[in-house]
C-alpha cells in the first residue's frame, strides 16, 4: 500500500477524487431532494457534445476548453428541459427522455466525426464515456477545485433559499423569492458537479456518483445540512476508496470502482440506517408484534381477574396456553420482565399461575380505555 500510494499517478487521482466527491456529494443532495436524478444522467449524456467541440476549437486535448463546452452543453440541456416542461404539455420524464436521446446523438455524431481527424483518436476522446482517472494532470486538478470552490461557494450564498425551494416551491413563491431561477441555479450547479467528474468518472457514471451518496446520506440524515454533510462524505470516500482498489489491482477502471464502492455505501444505508433501514424496520416490526402478543395476553388475564372480581386472580398458565397458544410463554417472560406480571401458585395446584401487578393493571385497563375510545 505504501507503495501505491508514493505514485504520483495516485496522488493525483486520489486528490481528484476527492474534489469531486465533495461538490457532486454536496449538489447531489439538492438534486436526490428536488426529483432530479434523472436531470443528472440528461445533463451527462448532454456535456459529450460540448466535450467533442471543445476539443475540435481547441485542437487538442485542452481539458479547460473541454470542460467549458462540457458544461455549455449541459447547462443548456438542463434548461432545455426546463423550457420544455414549462412551454409544452409534456412532462418532466419525456422532457428529459427528448434532451437526452437528441443530445447524445449529437455527441456520438461529433465524436465520430473528430476520431476521424488527425491525432483526435490519440486524444482519448472517447475516454470521457467512461472516465479515464489515470489521464488526471496536477493541472487538471486546479480546475477541478476551481469546478468545486465555485459550485460551493453558490451554494453557500443560496443555500436558505435552495433548502426552501427543494423542500416547498410553493410557500418560496408566496414570499415572492424567484422559484425559477434558483432552480435554474441549481440545475446549472448540478451541471457543473457533473463536468467536474467527466475526466474521473465519465459521461454514463457520472449521474450514479451524484445520485449514490445522496441516496445513502438520505438514510441517516434528518435534517439538510446533515444530509449535505453526509453525502459529501460518502462522495468523497467511495472516490478515495475506488481509487486506491483500483491502483492496487492490474486492469480495474477507476470510474467504475468508484460507481460500485458509491453502491455499496447505498446497499449498507438500505439495511443498516438507525429507523429507516431494512434490518431496523424489521426489528421494529418484531417488536411490534410481540407487544401485541404481550398485550393480548395481558388483556386476557385482566379480563379474567374483572370476572372473578378479584384484581389478583391467578390466571393458570396451561389455560392462557389454551387461548393464546405459542405465543403464551414468550409473552409472559416478556410481561415478566417488564414488571407487569408475576408468577405465582394457587394451591392445591402446583402448576404455574400468574397475577397482574398494580402496573400491569394499569396497563390493561390504560389498553381497555384505548379500545374502546378507538
């Protein structure tokens, strides 16, 4: 390990991986929030026109020029969506679908077009489908943290009325705060996180490294800034992560490595988030069923003592087995234990019995009055 990481090759690209887990971490969050993570794979598949002219003006594999015609192109897609859902009848899914199919015809167009020129093929142009994380330059880092100060920075400055507007659009336009454009801000932002991961990721897996750690962030946050926060972590460590998996082993894309570790932040969010994952949800629901057996049991030797007009009547235990089954013994050690009953003979019988204690008819008649008041 210590030996991958003195590379200067994985220096670079674990510092970039860094800086764009950071701002897509940060911009996937709003985007997750506001329903846009299918904005997010429209605007990548857009920037690959923008890519291919800016090579073509450029002449050569100028990553600056690339990645301003990257997020031209994708900017202009994403409000091209916009446009199209607010001038048309059509709605937001066949807006993208549109945005999408005709920008990524045109990029593959383009491509084919500058492979076919002197040298474009040896650009590597074709790498930003897929990311090529290894082509990273020291320089193409300080774009990369210029991509990610800016983006940011906004988001810091707008960051009241983004949360506002993700959360209800409708009360922001009651206050008069300008609804369409700052979601048109956010919507270029999230373009902008989407350049940003063009060198790393590419074009296809850039939207899963946006949307993934949000998705994951989701799980245990409850609050915005803790879910920002959050998804910026999960960025920012499956790119650190994927990377060093990809240094350590021959023939790994980095991208990919990436997209996959970002995957399995979101399949251990899904099972393990405190109240929302799976395995809580179950345990929950478990509890929830033995309390029911537990107060049904209790209700039945409440009942039973009103019968015999007897607060401490004894209830038999193979008789609670007889109404009650194999639930009987489970709930009686669980009341037992939460002091609502307690064991005890009725001579001249020597099986078990058991008696409500003062909480536990407290209990049962707090449950009765429930019933019926239900």
């Amino acid at each position: 390990m210590g030996a991958v990481l003195s590379s200067q090759i994985v220096q670079t690209v674990l510092l970039g991986a860094a800086l764009l887990g950071l701002i897509s971490g940060a911009l996937g969050a709003f985007a997750l929030l506001r329903g846009q993570s299918l904005l997010g794979d429209t605007v990548s598949h857009a920037a690959l026109p923008g890519i291919v002219l800016g090579f073509l003006i450029a002449g050569g594999r100028d990553l600056g020029a690339i990645l301003t015609g990257a997020a031209l192109s994708g900017g202009l897609a994403a409000l091209a969506v916009i446009a199209i859902t607010r001038q048309t009848r059509l709605k937001p899914d066949a807006a993208l679908g549109v945005v999408l199919g005709v920008s990524f015809a045109i990029g593959i167009v383009l491509l084919s077009h500058a492979q076919g020129q002197s040298g474009a093929a040896s650009a590597g142009l074709s790498a930003f489908l897929f990311g090529q994380a290894a082509a990273t330059l020291r320089s193409d880092l300080w774009i990369m943290g210029g991509l990610a100060l800016a983006a940011l920075s906004i988001l810091a400055l707008v960051w009241k009325e983004a949360k506002l507007v993700s959360f209800d659009p409708d009360f922001a336009q009651a206050i008069g705060l300008p609804v369409g454009g700052v979601q048109a801000l956010l919507t270029v932002m999230v373009a902008l996180a989407i350049v940003a991961g063009l060198q790393m990721v590419g074009v296809i897996l850039m939207v899963a490294l946006l949307i993934a750690p949000a998705a994951a962030a989701r799980q245990w946050a409850r609050s915005l800034g803790a879910m920002v926060f959050l998804s910026m972590g999960f960025a920012v460590a499956s790119g650190v992560i994927g990377a060093l998996i990809s240094a350590g082993a021959r023939g790994l894309a980095t991208g990919p490595v990436v997209v996959l570790v970002a995957t399995g932040f979101v399949a251990l969010s899904m099972l393990a988030a405190p109240g929302r994952g799976l395995v809580w949800q179950e345990l929950a629901r478990r509890r929830r069923a033995r309390n029911l057996r537990s107060d049904q049991v209790l209700g039945t030797i409440h009942a039973l003592a009103r019968a015999h007009d007897d607060p401490d009547y004894p209830a038999e235990q193979g008789m609670l087995r007889l109404e009650h089954r194999a639930a009987t013994d489970a709930a009686l050690s669980d009341l037992t234990a939460r002091g609502l009953l307690r064991e005890t003979t009725h001579a001249p019988e020597t099986t078990p019995h058991w008696q409500l204690t003062p909480k536990g008819r407290a209990r049962a008649e707090a449950l009765e009055k429930g019933a019926k008041d239900a």
